[in-house]
C-alpha cells in the first residue's frame, strides 16, 4: 500500500511513499487529509463546541511524565495482556467510530481485518457503515459491537440479536450520547441532520480519485446497520432523521437490567467519567467500563479522561475491568494510561486516520505505530511486561479529583 509523501525533514515530497515509511499518526493524519474528503475528515477530527475537552485529552496525557529507569535487563519483551478474560496481542482495541466506511471504502471491515490480524479486538459502531452482518462475513472472527440505545426497543432487541447471531464476543453499551454535542464544522459541512453536504463538499470530493475509487468497491454506502431494518426507511436522509429522534433521552440505569436481558454476553459500558458512576456501573453487574467522555465530541468542559482515570481505579479498579479512552495518538500515552489504572485503551482516532490514509494497510499502520513505540517506551521505564507497568512507571501524578 502507497500512500502520498509529505514531510519535509524526509526525501519524499509528492511521491508514493511505503506505508512503512510512514513514522507516526501524525503522518497518518497528514495522509488522510489530503486524501479523504474536507466533511468527513473535519468529522473525524472534530470535538463539540469549543473542543476544550478534546485539546484537555491530549494535552494532560503529554503533562504526565514517565519515569526512565537504567540498567535493567529488558530483554524479551511480553506486550501481551487480557480484557474480559480473552488474550489479547497489545493492550489496545479499536474504538467504536461511526462512519468510518465513508473514510475509506469498506472501513470498517478493512480495520476489522488489521485488528484480527494483529491481534486486538475491533469494536462496530451501530452508526457504521458495513453491516454487522458484513463484517462478520468478511472477518470471520468475533468482534465487540457498541449499542446507542434507541426508543424503539423492538429495533434495538432486534438489533442484539444480530450482533448476538453474528458471534459478537462484547456488547459496548454507550451511555454518554443521550442527546448530541454539536460540532461547529459537521454543520457548516453539512453533516447534520438531515445530511445536506452542498455542491462545495460535492465537488471537493471530485478531487479525491483514491476515495472514490475505494466508494466504489463499496459493498455499503448508508447506514448499514439501520438499512433496510427500519421500516420505510432507506436513503440516508431519512435514516438520519429517524435516529435522530431516536436516542432515548430517559434511559437510565434500571435500563441496564433490560439489556442484560437480551445479552447475556459480556457487557462494556462506555463513556463513565465519573467516580459515583463507576461505582454504579460495579453495581449494575458490568464486566467493563471505559473511562471515556466521548474523545470530547459530548460534554465539552468535562474533565480530560486521564485525570479521571485514578480517581476510578481507586475507587473500583478491582470490581471491575477498566479500560480508557481519549487523546491516545503514541504508544506513549497508551503507557501512561496503563500507569494509571488502565487494563487497555480504546483508540479511536488514531485508527481512523490510518484508515483514511489507506484503508487496510493504513490501519494495520497505526496499530504498529502504537504497538512499537509502547515496546520502546516499556523498555526505556524499565519494564518487560505490559501487565507489570504500574503507577511507578510515572512521576507523581495528582488526578484532578480523588475517590
Ligand atoms: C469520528 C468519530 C466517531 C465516533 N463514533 C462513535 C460511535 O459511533 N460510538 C461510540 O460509542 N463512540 C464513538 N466515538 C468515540 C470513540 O469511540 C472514542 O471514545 C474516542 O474516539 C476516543 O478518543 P480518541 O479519538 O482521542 O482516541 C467516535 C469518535 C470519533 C472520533
């Protein structure tokens, strides 16, 4: 896989340059930029309102400082861990992320592939664009799918079953998009809703060869998991409209029990950001949450989700799996992350942009990138074995709030 060279500290400029040159997700994004359309790139990197929450994510990881340590041996290095009981190749999984098939034809099922083949789960995003029914076809493999709770529960039983009959290993319930963070760009783009993209964005894509050709090839171009399941409903207009409507502003906890009822499976609930919630979710019978606010596309002026994190390790870390998302773009921050409590991090914009860059292999990509860089950075703290990393790989670092 190729992808367009454009770093001036390297020999590359406006040449097709190997997916292994490329050194970072900085140049992942860089790639995407050029190659995915203005709306759907924006809609990637975007965060609501001020983005105050999204910058927070990614700066207060970058304040955390690791601790180097010499003169150990760390040879033979072990990047394996678990979460939810399964081995796992590195202590990452793919977030959840809507649309990724509009950044590269077939996305989702192109990161799917990366991630089975390097070994860490992919979670489908019910707002995807390849069915689950698809993915699971293309893959073969197990994978967690993240539920949005709709009003119509008929659709969302339905909707479990399939993820159920597809052999999905996880259900991510979402619990932080009740009602929706605005981002300025998605609507001045057009992605609203009812989506209206305008001649700008239209002729803007004219000018993304890679991407159309790769929309060809598509086997979706709407919301897969919603079309042809809702009734009536078929252009993305109109599906866009219907969940709009549809995201149930009065679910709460009792509700937990209700989807417990229909997964019986191991159950994630995303999106806890706060030390009273992480206990409710211990009480609710979750096998995982991930501390998370959304990679600051919800609550904008919420706290970054690392300086949350310790307070709920404290608080529950032992009653339950915690995992972490938000601001994750080096193998340096996953390892500050599991310094602070984390089993694993979800990573979602990393992959996105990978995918953007260059579908399968621009994934694949991005899990390397991270993968290497928290080996060399587990060696350089004096660690051989990713569970080992603990609080001491950190200088001292004050949460915002205790338990
Ligand atoms: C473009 C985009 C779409 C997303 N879509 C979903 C989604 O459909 N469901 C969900 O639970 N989270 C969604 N998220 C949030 C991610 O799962 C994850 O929490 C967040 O991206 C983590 O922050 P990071 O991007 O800094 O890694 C989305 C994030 C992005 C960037």
């Amino acid at each position: 896989m190729f992808a367009l060279g454009h770093r001036a500290d390297q020999n590359y400029p406006k040449l097709l340059v190997p997916m292994k040159k490329i050194t970072c997700i900085a140049d992942l994004r860089e790639i995407a930029s050029r190659k995915v359309p203005r709306a759907f790139f924006d809609y990637v990197c975007a965060g609501s309102y001020e983005e105050e929450t999204l910058r927070e994510n990614v700066d207060d990881l970058q304040k955390i400082k690791l601790r180097q340590r010499v003169l150990v041996d760390m040879s033979g290095r072990d990047l394996t861990t678990t979460a939810l009981g399964e081995k796992i190749s590195l202590p990452i999984a793919l977030a959840p992320v809507a649309l990724t098939g509009l950044q590269y034809g077939n996305g989702e099922i192109l990161a799917a592939q990366a991630a089975h083949e390097a070994g860490i789960p992919f979670t489908l995003s019910t707002m995807s664009i390849c069915s689950i029914e698809q993915v699971a076809e293309a893959t073969g493999k197990p994978f967690w799918f993240q539920l949005y709770m709709m009003r119509d529960r008929g659709f969302i039983a339905e909707l479990i079953g399939r993820a159920k009959a597809a052999g999905c290993s996880a259900l991510v319930l979402t619990v932080d998009l009740q009602v929706l963070g605005q981002r300025h760009c998605d609507v001045r783009n057009g992605l609203s809703v009812p989506p209206e993209l305008g001649l700008r964005n239209v002729l803007n894509m004219a000018t993304k060869p890679a991407w159309i050709l790769s929309m060809l090839k598509s086997k979706s171009r709407t919301f897969g998991n919603l079309a042809g399941h809702v009734k009536g409903m078929e252009d993305v207009k109109s599906l866009a409209e219907w969940t709009a409507t549809q995201f149930d502003q009065a679910l709460s906890w009792n509700d937990i029990e209700w989807v417990k009822g229909q997964w019986p499976g191991k159950l994630i609930l995303k999106g806890i950001l706060d030390v009273q919630d992480a206990k409710l979710a211990v009480k609710s019978g979750a096998d995982a949450i991930v501390v998370s606010n959304h990679g600051g596309r919800q609550l904008d002026g919420a706290a970054s989700s690392i300086s949350i994190l310790p307070g709920i390790v404290d608080a529950v870390g032992s009653e339950i799996e915690t995992m972490f998302d938000g601001g994750i773009r080096t193998g340096m921050d996953i390892m500050r992350a599991l310094a602070l409590g984390a089993k694993i991090c979800l990573v979602g914009r990393s992959y996105a942009w990978g995918v953007g860059a260059g579908g399968k292999a621009g994934a694949a990509r991005a899990i390397d990138v991270l993968a290497k860089e928290l080996d060399v950075t587990m060696a350089l703290c004096g660690y051989k074995r990713v569970v080992d990393v603990d609080r001491e790989a950190v200088e001292v670092f004050q949460s915002s709030r205790t338990a």
